[in-house]
C-alpha cells in the first residue's frame, strides 16, 4: 500500500516526521514517498501544487497531509498561495467528505474555554461537504456591477450551488456515520434565505427516507454557530455545505481547546483519502520542536480506518495516544500545571513506546 | 417624532408592550403607531410585510420592531414566511449597517457557558453589512445545471456580490464607530477563496487610509469563528458582510450568555433606523409573560440615540437597565439562585421605577 506523505510548511515537515515514525513501527508495509506542496511547493518547483505532487497523490492509496501556508507567502497572487494546494487536491482527488470530529479528551478538559460541564464528554462529527458550495462555483470575479442600484460599479461576486447528486452523496455519508454512532444528525442550512440550501434541506430530506432509523434534524446556521456555544453536548453528527462547514468545523474544534488533538479525514466515493491534522502551520512556532504531532498521528489512525482497511492498527495508534496523555505527557499547547512538559519529538516517542 | 412599533409575533407582543411602556415615561413627545408584521401581518392581511406596514415604516422616523416567526408558519412558502418581513424592510429601507453589540453584563457573567476569566468585560460590536452579499444577489433559484460533472441535474443556487460603495459605506461605518471605542477594527472575509471578498478587503484597505488613527486587521472568518471562542474580549469593533455577520454576531451574543439582553440597530445612511432584540420570537414561551424585555427596552435606547438624537434619555434607559439588574432582578432566561426571578411584566415596572 502506497501513501503520499506531503509535509507543507511552517509545523508541518515537524509533526510529520512523528506521524511517519509511528507508521513506521506498526509492523506494516508502507510505500510512503514524500512530495513537497504548500509554500514548500512555490518554493521548489514554483507552484503550490506541482504536477509531480499531484500525481503521487493520485498513484497513491492514501495521502497524509501535514499543513501549508507561511507568513512569507502572504503577498503571492492567490494562484500560487500555499492554500491552493488543498483546494486543488480536494478538486482533483474529488474529497467530497470531510470528516471532522470535535472531541474533547477527558484529561484535556481543562484546556477549553467553556466551561467543564458544558463540553466535558464532548464527542461531535462534523461531516463537511467539501468539493461543492460557493468555494468552487463558476462565475466569480470582479466585474462591471451589471444592473441594480449599483450598476456600472466594480462589484466582487461568486456562485453558490450544489447539484442534486452532491447533496445526496454527502446526505448518505452523515446517515450511514450517523448509525454507527448515536443516530441523529442535523443537517445545517439557511434554507429561510438561500435557494441553494432550500434544494439542499430538500434533497437531505429526501435522502433520510432511506434511513428510517435515523433521527433528522434541521437548523439554520446562524443557530448553530449559537447552540454549538450554548450546548454543544446536544449535537451528534451535524453535517452541512462547504463554507457552512469551514466555519463551523473551526468553531467546534475550538470549543475543544485544544485543537492540537483533532484529526481529519477527507475522502472521496471509495474511500480513498487525505489525512490532515485540524489546525494549521502555525509558522511562529515552527523549527522550534515544540508542536503537538497528536493530530497528525491520529489523522494517521483514521488513514488506516478508513482508507487502507487496517483498523486493528488504526486502534493501536489511538489508545497509545490516550496512554500518553493519560502519562501527564503534554505539548506547549495543551500543557497545564501538574502534567509533563514534552516537544514534538518526545512526544511522537512517547506514542512509539506506548504502541 | 414618529415611532412605527411593530410587535410582531410569538413573545413580541409581550416585550413591545414594555418598551413601549418605558418610552412613554421618559417626557417625550412620541406619535408611536403600531402595524403588523411577520405572521401576524400575514395572519390579518396575507403578506408578512403588509403594504400598510412597510408605508408606516417608510414614513417613521425610526422603527422598534419586535421578533418575528411561529411555528405554524413554518410551512408557507417562502415568499410569506415571517422572516420575509424582517429581509423586506432592510432592503425596502435600505438598512445597510447592522449594529450588534454583544456585551457581558457583570451581573451576569455566570449566564455565559464559558468560563467567566475568558469572558468578563466582554465588549465587543460587530457590523454587520445587512443589504448586499448572498442575501439579494441574483440569479438565484433552482434550474438545469448548465455545466460540469453535474450538468443536466437539477442545482439550487445562489449569487454573492458586493459592490465598491456598499464595501466603502460599511467600512466608513466600521471605522467611525471605532473612533468612539478602542480605535481597532477586526474585518473578517474569506479573502482566500472568495472573489467577493478579496474584493472586500482590497476596498476595506483602501478606506482605512483616511483613518490613520484606528488599526486595521484581516482576518478569515473559519479563523474568526475560532478566535470567538478561544479569546473573545481580543475583538473591539468587527466588520463583515451580511452572511459571516449572520453567523459570527449570533455566536458572538451567546458567548454573553444572555441574549435576552442585547438589544440591535440596523441604520440607513441617514441614521434612521430600525431597533430589534437579538433574539427571536421564542413561540415556546409566547403568552406565558416570562420573556425577558430587556432586550428590547436597551433597543429603544439605541434608538432614541442614532435615530432620534436624543442621547440623554437612551443613558437614562440604560442606567435604568443597569440598576435593576443590580438590585437582582432576574427574567427565566437569566435567573441564577441568589437573585429574583420577575415576570416580563414586573421587569418593565422596575425599569420604569429606575428611570
Ligand atoms: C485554507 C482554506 C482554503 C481552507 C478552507 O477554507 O477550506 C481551510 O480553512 C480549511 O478548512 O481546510
Ligand atoms: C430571519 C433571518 C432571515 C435573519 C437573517 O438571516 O438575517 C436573522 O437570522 C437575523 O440575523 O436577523
């Protein structure tokens, strides 16, 4: 089995390296072979996402991604800005389901804002569409203001849109991970203004006939960007648009605090994948050996759950790494009084040992 | 001066009739004069927004408006729905700039789910764009899919767009009201995949020039949303458009905990307005006289001070807000052991007794 490791910039080559020992220990055999992408990839070959990346990722069975995107790339026209890069592969490799689970481990509860009782057990699946909505929708640009008030202006504009398929793929996606769990999901829309996510509670609706064992739900997103503050516990599997789903997904993972934890999983019809930890580069601390590897290690997990069949493995990581924090070993970024103090290196050892 | 009141359904009525109460005891002059709106509007003449209603706006020289919504509208057409009235009266009156404070009130810190260091002091106000983005911009609907992968299938979709003067206004309004508070202006956009709102930031920079006083960041709203729960009281005055204003300023007034106590403004150019509680019609607890009408009664204040120049009383009305509070006065949704829990009725007399 082939997997595509992209490491990027800032944190990323850091927590990757720990990710790919740990692979590297279970006893399996891995094909990995690294490309550069992100800022490393303008860098290298002068684009985010050069050709040769993408076809690895292609050829590849998986691909584990590190995060992209440097303070030095900021003025790059946004063609070639790092973050093309993972908009590119979601297109090509057409990842229309991002998975993100917004869990809150119970020696972690101290690191989040909320209050303990009003996240403590936290356990959310956000499930994202990802390929669709207002991120990839044709026309947008800067044109001469058509008609209306503003007529003859520069306006900015984009096109929201789902078509009916991709609302119904990812309606079965939240379904069928809806019975694995808890058998709720709430889909989140703004169906009161929008035509597209009236088509889409529609479509969603339409869909749940097949699962008469799941309870649906519908709510309108400004709701739950409120609720998900008020009483997060109440959610299960939420599922939703892609700019819907970037801002939710974030806040979610927020109320975790400690967001160095949190995996992801995008994935394409046959499960094939990209891996990425839910935070980003964070190029202020990169070189410095002190970043969390856990999200990468864990989206590793999910790599070998979902994508490579090797759930066995996929459990091993993760108990190793709910020992090491069960240790009292923590990263700058979820360190607390009383626990130990560790960097990235000691910390993916630690997991290495705890296998 | 003309008021048109517009209660409008489920706990509407109820907390109007205080507001109402507490401006007829300030000294004034008022011609206030009620109408219909939202489903009561549609229950007595068949559109949400009756002609006669949107006349009387029109023609008031500000509007203090109640909530709107129920459940036994929820299944008319769109084009009827409550909410249409509340969309209608911002385009028809042009309100382009939504004022949403969100503000911890001490007394009432322990209502917020997060924790009390995180959030104590909080005092943040987000602007909102309220008449341009995705809210209006056309086409818009349902249709064939004219290309792609998808073509032929059916596709709802949506236009987002903003023009160079709705970004210039609302930016004026951003930095003028920073001028008055801490001299900081967080804009939030999705510079890095949306057109619109690259657009966005390259006029909101541009504006900043004649404001070499206030300090101006950018910041995406997926980062925003995060930054909202990890560090709130970081934000002083927040600029956005009309869809992230949506979300952000909600989830910005439940981080308070105490969303029935943050009143809204929503200007035209001219400084006429019309003056909400953030919070909506609530049908679960219409007619039981338990709301709590602060929300609305702090709205009049910010009416009497944008619309109707009248500084002085819009203090008395808030200091009078500020008292009964500390002398423990409590509606349901704010009750803590220790204080008194009051009925909607019995907070309106204390506040009318304070003035
Ligand atoms: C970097 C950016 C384009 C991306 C997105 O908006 O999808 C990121 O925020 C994410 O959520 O993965
Ligand atoms: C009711 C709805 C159309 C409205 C909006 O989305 O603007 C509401 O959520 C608000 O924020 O006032």
């Amino acid at each position: 089995m082939k997997i595509a490791i992209l490491p990027g910039d800032g944190i990323g080559p850091e927590i990757m390296a720990q990710a790919v020992k740990v692979l590297n220990v279970l006893g399996e055999q891995f094909e990995m072979e690294s490309a550069d992408v992100g800022g490393a990839g303008y860098a290298a070959h002068g684009h985010p996402l050069p050709p040769a990346t993408l076809a690895l990722a292609k050829s590849a069975d998986a691909v584990l991604f590190g995060a992209v995107g440097d303070y030095k790339y900021d003025t790059l026209e946004r063609a070639l800005r790092p973050e093309q890069a993972i908009l590119g592969l979601r297109k090509e490799l057409a990842l229309f389901a991002n998975l993100r689970p917004a869990i809150l481990y119970p020696e972690l509860a101290g690191a989040s804002t909320l209050k303990p009782e009003v996240v403590s057990g936290l356990d959310i699946l956000i499930i994202r569409e990802l390929t669709g909505d207002i991120y990839f929708g044709k026309p947008r640009g800067v044109r001469e203001c058509p008609d209306g008030p503003f007529k003859g202006e520069r306006e900015g504009f984009d096109t929201m849109r789902y078509a009916e398929s991709e609302i119904r793929r990812i309606a079965h996606v939240a379904f069928q991970a809806a019975q694995k769990r808890s058998k709720r999901v709430t889909s989140v829309d703004k169906a009161n203004v929008l035509e597209t996510f009236q088509f889409w509670r529609d479509i969603v609706t339409d869909v749940h006939k097949e699962y008469p064992d799941i309870e649906l739900d519908h709510m309108y997103v400004d709701n739950a960007a409120m609720q998900l503050v008020r009483a997060p516990k109440k959610f299960d599997v939420m599922v939703t648009g892609n700019m819907f789903g970037d801002i939710l997904s974030d806040c979610a993972a927020m109320l975790t605090g400690s967001i160095g934890m949190l995996p992801s999983a995008s994935l394409d019809a046959a499960n094939k994948g990209l891996y990425e930890p839910s935070h980003g580069s964070a190029p202020d601390i990169a070189g410095k050996g002190i970043a969390n590897p856990l999200a990468t290690i864990l989206s590793a997990a999910m790599m070998l759950r979902f994508s490579l069949g090797k759930t066995e493995q996929a459990e091993r990581i993760e108990n190793a790494v709910k020992k090491v924090l069960a240790q009292g070993l923590r990263t700058a970024d979820i360190f607390e009084a009383g626990t130990t103090r560790v960097g990235t290196e000691e910390m993916g050892n630690a997991v290495v040992k705890a296998l």
